[in-house]
C-alpha cells in the first residue's frame, strides 16, 4: 500500500474512533447507574488517549523514509488497542 493510502486510510480510522467514542458517551448517558460506574472510567481514559493518537498520525505524516515502517507500525497497533477497549465498553450494553 502506498504511503498516502495508508494516512487517508488512517485518517479514516481516527474518524471512526473518536466517532464511535462519541456514541459511547451517549448511550453511557442513557445507561443505569451501574453501567455508568463501570464504563465511565474507561470512556475518560479513550478520550484522553485521543490527543496521542492525533500526535501518532501527525508523526506519520511527517515521517522520513526511514522511520516511516516503525510509525506505521506504532499507528497500527495503537488503532487496534483503541477498538479493542471500544469493544469491551460496547459488551456493556449489549443485554
């Protein structure tokens, strides 16, 4: 893939994030208390982790050649620890 695929593809990623954050907040709103107890928490940490993933893609953008695969990597995998926690918040509300 090429480098600009990869950060319109990443770019999308972040979107869908920090959207899918936003909808957790929501329903977390409408939840029972002891939802909000258990999830509240775990919402705060993703929403202040969103400014480091910023600075991950913002690094990539910027990357040289050299440094450009361990970015990438770093970016994947910080992605993916987002949307593992999403799920594990979403699990809440399943009934």
């Amino acid at each position: 893939m090429k480098r600009e695929e990869f950060q319109e593809q990443a770019k999308q990623k972040i979107d869908d994030i920090f959207r899918k954050i936003d909808e957790l907040e929501v329903k977390k709103e409408a939840a029972s208390e002891s939802v909000k107890e258990k999830i509240g928490e775990q919402i705060e940490a993703l929403k202040q982790k969103k400014n480091e993933l910023l600075e991950k893609f913002d690094n990539l953008k910027e990357a040289s050649a050299e440094s450009w695969e361990d970015l990438k990597e770093a970016f994947t995998e910080s992605t993916e620890v987002f949307w593992h926690k999403i799920t594990g918040i979403k699990k809440h509300f399943r009934d």
